[in-house]
C-alpha cells in the first residue's frame, strides 16, 4: 500500500485580470513518488488544471519567492494573514501571450500539509529510485 497524504483546501483564484474567486485545490503526496505534490484545482465538479510540483519549492515558497519557469511561488502579507501565492503560465500561443493564473492560499495550510508529507518521507531521505535505476543498467538487467 502506498503511503500518501490527501488534503482539500478553498483557494481563491484570479485569472485574466479578475477579482479573485473561490476554487478547490486537492493537494495529493505519495511517498512513491517522494519530490512532487500534485495540485488538481477545481470547480463546480470541473477540472480547471491539474500541476505536479516540487515539494521542496513549495515549502521554499512560503518563506521566499522561488520559480522563474512556469511554476512560480511567493510568501504575501497584507498584515493580517499569510498566503502563498502560486502562479502558473501554460503553453504560448500562436499570438506570443500565455495562459497565466495566480492562485492565493492560506499559508499555514499548505505548511500543514507538508508537515504531514515530512512525516512520511523526511527532507533529504527522498529515494528517487536513481540508484537503483543505476545498479540495474549497469548490470545489463
């Protein structure tokens, strides 16, 4: 049985110059695959997007900004609460422009969240399964 840690969160979304609206962010860990978070945002029973990320970013998001690619994560304050704010570019268009959405989230719940993954596989004791990729090429297996 694969460990994992599951956790559903309201976010709110902002795209295309919007205000910001509520979605769902379904937040899945598996110790099977020990470096990436899987972020599926819906709303309505609608899928809108679905990320897989690096957890260790994540975490580094909600003390710094990190991510210049597609993914990118910062800590924000308006002096009342913390949020992590994530934004995701998608593919260009024929046009140059880009699909861009920022979604903002409590930052002690995505903290939460990772307690729970660090408790299934610590920071550092992640096994990418390279070594033993490695042994098996090697050996001609």
């Amino acid at each position: 049985m694969n460990a994992m840690v599951r956790k559903s969160l309201v976010v709110q979304l902002q795209a295309h110059g919007m205000e910001r609206f509520p979605v769902l962010a379904h937040l899945d860990y598996e110790a099977d695959d020990p470096f990436a978070v899987t972020i599926v945002f819906a709303h309505d029973g609608r899928v809108l997007a679905r990320w897989k990320v690096d957890r260790g970013m994540l975490d580094e998001g909600l003390r710094q900004p990190v991510g210049v690619g597609d993914v990118r994560f910062r800590p924000v304050s308006d002096g009342l609460s913390e949020e992590l704010r994530m934004e995701f570019f998608g593919d260009a268009h024929a046009d140059g422009g880009r699909q861009h959405a920022t979604v903002f989230v409590w930052a002690a719940a995505v903290g939460a969240f990772l307690r729970e993954t660090y408790a299934l596989v610590t920071p550092g004791e992640e096994d990418g399964g390279v070594d033993d990729f490695l042994a098996e090429v090697l050996t001609g297996s």
